[in-house]
C-alpha cells in the first residue's frame, strides 16, 4: 500500500518556490565566478610576465665587463628611460635617481629587473615588458647596477 505523506493544506498552494537564501547563495556563487574570471583574465593580460632566468653573480660581474652589453644599456637607458631618469641616472625629472642611496623596490639584479619589466603604472612608472627584448632588459639592470657602483666610487672621492 502507498501511504501519501502528510501535507499540510498551506504548503500544498504554495507550489515550487526558492527561498531567499537559495537566491543569496546563488548570487553568491555567480559573483565568486565572475570575480574569479575577471582576475584570470587581468592576470594573463595587463601584466607582462616577468622572465628572470637565474643569473648568478659571476654572470653579472662578466656581462658588466662586456662592453657591447654595457653600451646597448646605456644607448636603451638614453633612449627610453632618461626624459625620467635624467640622462645620468640621477632622477630630478619624472622619475626618481636610480643610483642614490635610497631605492624603492630594491637594488638586487632580481628586482630592478622585476620593476622594469612590469613597471609601476599607478606611479608613473611604464612597463617595459612587453617592448624590450629580455636581453635589452638584461642589459638595462645591469647598466643601472654598474652605474651605481660607478657613481658610489666617484661620491667616496
Ligand atoms: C614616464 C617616466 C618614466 C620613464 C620613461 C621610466 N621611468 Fe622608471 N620610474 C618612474 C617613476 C615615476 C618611478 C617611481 C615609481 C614609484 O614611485 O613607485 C620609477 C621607478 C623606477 C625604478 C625603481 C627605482 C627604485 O628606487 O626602486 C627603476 C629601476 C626604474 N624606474 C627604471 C627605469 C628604466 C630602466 C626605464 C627605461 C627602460 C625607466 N625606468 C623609464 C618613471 C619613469
């Protein structure tokens, strides 16, 4: 025998309905969504991706001493990043000196190389990224470490 189940008489009328919170976890979870896609999508376009292969120290000081290296740094440094930067590094413009004691961001090899490539836009500062080549942006940090080593031996005399 099929026994029906007790319904109350007001629930019956009332047919399917969904109840608020249902609604709200549905809002919810299409926001969640939608968040998560717009940060997906900002993660994978504005930002150009940093590309720093591990260079060690001997690397550096070598690539310093290259002088094709060194004048492609100074000729990019000249070309794109001095209206900013003042042509001898020393900032006054737009943009801060890069080889006082003072920095923003750090003075290894990794994160001057990290600011260039992705800039500071909010700042003022553009991301080069995506318009130099990894061995310009190689040649831009390192010409910046050897300029501020030259210029700490020039202040000390
Ligand atoms: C339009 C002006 C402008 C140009 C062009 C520009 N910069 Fe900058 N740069 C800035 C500003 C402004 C900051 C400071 C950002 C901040 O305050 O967060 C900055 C910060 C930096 C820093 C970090 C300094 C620190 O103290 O940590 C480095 C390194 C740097 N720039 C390198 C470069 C290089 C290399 C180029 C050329 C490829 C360049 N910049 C071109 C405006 C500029």
């Amino acid at each position: 025998m099929y026994n029906k189940p007790m319904i109350p008489p007001e629930r019956l009328k009332k047919g399917p309905t969904i109840s608020f919170w249902k609604l709200f976890l549905i809002f919810v979870i299409t926001l969640a969504i939608f968040a998560g896609m717009i940060l997906i999508f900002l993660a994978n376009t504005s930002k150009p991706t940093v590309n720093v292969k591990p260079i060690t120290d001997i690397q550096i000081a070598s690539l310093m001493k290259d002088d094709e290296v060194m004048q492609n740094g100074h000729v990019q440094f000249q070309l794109r990043c001095a209206r900013c930067h003042g042509t001898n590094l020393d900032g006054g413009l737009e943009g801060p000196s890069l080889v006082d004691d003072t920095t923003l961001y750090g003075e290894s090899f990794e994160s001057l190389h990290r600011v260039i490539t992705l800039g500071v836009p909010v700042n003022g500062m553009p991301s080069w990224g995506n318009q130099l080549l990894e061995e310009d942006l190689q040649a831009l940090t390192i010409y910046i470490i050897k300029m501020k080593a030259f210029t700490k031996t020039q202040s000390k005399r």
